[in-house]
C-alpha cells in the first residue's frame, strides 16, 4: 500500500514552495488533516489560516489571486464544492483565476465521519463551471505531478483528493499530462476507464478478466475536465464495450462525462461502477467500497455484462 494522495499533496507542495516563492496556501482551519501543515511548517509567512470560513477561503484565494499570487487553497471536499459552490463559481471560475482548489477527504473513503462529510457529488458539480478544470488524482506519484503542473497552470483547477492510503499505480518516472488518458493495459474485449483511487482496482479486475479469457483495456481518465474525447472514442471503436469505475455518484461524474462523448461520437453498451442514486453511510473505507459495490468483483462483474451486451 502506498500513501494517501492528501500526504503527497503536502510534500508537493512544500517543494514547489521551494521553487516559487509566489506560492501561497490556504486552508480552513484543517491544515493537519489536508496536510497543508507541511507547508506551514516550511513557510509560516506564505501560509494562511482562514478559520472555518470556507466561503471567505475563496474570496482570499481570489484576491491573492488578483494580486499576481498562485494560491492552493484546501478543505474538505465537502466543503469546498459544497458550502462553498457560489464564492467558487463567481470569485475564481468567472474571472478565470490561477486558482487551484485542493479538495481532500473525498468520497465514501471519508469513512466513520459519515454522509454528511462524504462528497459523492462534488465532481459534477465542479465540472460543470465553465472555466474549471477538474483532476483526480489516482496515487502519490499523480498527485505530486498534478501539483506541479496546476503550479504551472492559469486558470481555476480543482484538485480531488482522498484521505485513505492508496496502492501505487505509477513510478517515480511518471509524467502527468493535464487531458490525457492514460493507457495502463491494452486489450480489445472491452475498456474499463477508473479514476481517483478505482484505478488500482480497475488494474486488478483486468487481471481477473484475463484469466477469465477476456482482454481487458484500462484507462485512467485523471483529467474529468477537459475529459480525452480521443481516447474514449478510440477506446469504442476498438473494444466495443465500456465500463466507468468512480469514487463519486453514476450522476454527473466520470460515467457521466463519458456517456456524453459515446453517445455523441461513437456509441456501444457501457456500464457504471460507481454510487447509485444514494448517500453513504458511517463505516470503515473497505466496508463502505464493498457494501456500495466499488470493488475489483464489481468492475469484473460489470465487465462481464457489458461484453454480453455487444452485438
């Protein structure tokens, strides 16, 4: 098991703090938990504590913003997308600011905190602002390399990350490239494209699949927004058969941004492995994955149905 993708989002960071002294970071009052706290420690006079105000939190990354500073900002997905969706939408996306919101503690992996703190709906609300861009990281590696390059970038970002340790995916040699899907097995019975931490198990249910006599594509679809048109539709022709697999709600997620390219360029059957119509519940992370069906047995069986669909 790797490290949580939070973790390398504070190592990141702190060095490109070292890099850029334009850096600046905020955080609401959760700085240990979103690990800001490691740039804290590095550089106390750029990092700031607005206190649990997370729609001020936007309107000060904005103005820092405006004064020529490249602001992280972190919280809580939760309240990042949601308590604070208007100040996100009209102070950073709306006059396009070299912004980028840092969301941790997404999804289901939240764990014991419960619905109320479980963001299943914050990728499509964030997508859905024009001029936002959205990322999902899938380990550390992804993460430390999405940094440097929102660092780099002009324009509002909204980075997803998670609480719990996650597998490693990728090599210290990786190179993250914003839109970009990027092709971890090739196959040609069907495409299974993951995002955030479900790549690992989308990896493994290629594996199962293989044993099983299929021939299982794998995606990582990290850039939602703008989303690979190319690789999706290339995916259609070549397998005939998609599966999406999300940490977040089958409603205006991953499964939804591709159903939207298949069904205007190159439709085939498609599955969703993903959060149906619901909220979460209190639980550990690996109870919650398996009771809501986010596991490697749910993409294989998926993969499965979807493949019997073909013509």
């Amino acid at each position: 098991m790797g490290k949580a993708t939070r973790e390398a989002y504070g190592e990141a960071l702190r060095e490109m703090g070292l890099e850029n002294r334009d850096i600046v970071v905020l955080d609401a009052d959760l700085s240990k938990s979103t690990k800001t706290s490691v740039f804290a420690k590095a550089f106390p006079d750029r990092h700031f504590n607005v206190g649990i105000a997370e729609q001020n939190l936007m309107g000060v990354a904005a103005g820092l913003a405006s004064a020529g500073k490249i602001p992280f900002e972190s919280t809580f997905a939760m309240f990042a997308a949601g308590r604070a969706f208007e100040q996100v939408r009209n102070s950073i996306c709306y006059p396009k600011l070299n912004v980028t919101v840092a969301a941790t503690h997404a999804g289901l992996t939240v764990g014991e905190d419960g619905a109320s703190h479980q963001a299943i709906e914050d990728i499509s609300l964030m997508r859905s602002i024009p001029n936002m861009t959205v990322v999902v990281p899938a380990d550390a590696a992804e993460t430390r390399q999405a940094v440097a390059w929102a660092a780099n970038y002009n324009g509002p970002v909204y980075l997803r990350l998670g609480r719990m340790s996650v597998p490693d995916v990728f090599g210290e040699g990786y190179e993250f490239e914003m839109g970009k899907a990027v092709e971890l097995a090739d196959g040609s019975d069907v495409t299974i494209m993951a995002t955030g931490i479900m790549v690992a198990p989308a990896r493994h249910a290629a594996e199962e699949l293989i044993a099983a006599g299929f021939s299982a594509r794998v995606l990582n679809i990290h850039t939602i927004k703008p989303i690979d048109k190319a690789a999706i539709i290339k995916a259609a022709e070549d397998t005939g058969a998609i599966v999406t697999c999300e940490e977040h709600s089958i409603i205006g997620g991953l499964g939804s941004a591709v159903a939207e390219v298949l069904v205007e360029n190159w439709p085939v059957p498609m599955e969703r492995v993903g959060v149906l119509d619901t909220f979460g519940e209190s639980g550990t992370p690996d109870a919650l994955l398996e009771k809501y069906h986010l596991t490697t047995a749910d993409i294989v069986q998926a993969a499965k149905r979807v493949i019997s669909r073909k013509r």
